[in-house]
C-alpha cells in the first residue's frame, strides 16, 4: 500500500511541476513579446520610461541632455538618484 501512496504522490509532483513548468514558459513567452514590440530608446538619450511596456502609449523620455555616466536627463537623474531624507 505504501508504494502505491509513494506512487500516486510522485504522480502528483510530477502534474504539478509540468503544470508549473507550463505557466512560467507562458509567462516568460509573454514577458519576451512585450519586450520585443517595445521601442529602443535612441542612444544618448533619456532612457526614462513613460508608460508601461507593451502598451501603444509607451515610450522613453528621448531628452538628448543625459547627464555623463548616466542614462537619463538632469530631471529624471533627480528622481532616479535622490539621496536619503534623513
Ligand atoms: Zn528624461
């Protein structure tokens, strides 16, 4: 009887890991199609996103000011970068 219970209990883990398996491959196919249909951001420019990934609306900021040794605009290295309140 008790490997019959080992049995089905391997059974078990084996469905549930290809279950698992299955939605992580799924979800990174997703992840990948977003990332493929994003813009690039053009070089030595603002890479601040605007929006979110995937969607028509989303965007880099594009302000061809970067800062040096950054990948953003004075405003957005502002944000980026802040130094701790206390
Ligand atoms: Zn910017």
């Amino acid at each position: 009887m008790s490997a019959l219970l080992a049995h089905l209990f391997r059974d078990a883990l084996i469905t549930r890991d290809v279950a698992s398996a299955a939605a992580e491959g799924a979800a990174v196919r997703s992840l990948a199609a977003t990332l493929a249909a994003a813009p690039i951001p053009a070089p030595r420019t603002c890479q601040w996103p605007h929006g979110e990934p995937g969607r028509a609306e989303f965007r880099f900021c594009g302000d061809p000011g970067v800062i040096a040794g950054r990948p953003y605009c004075g405003r957005h290295c502002e944000v980026a970068y802040r130094r701790g309140t206390d």
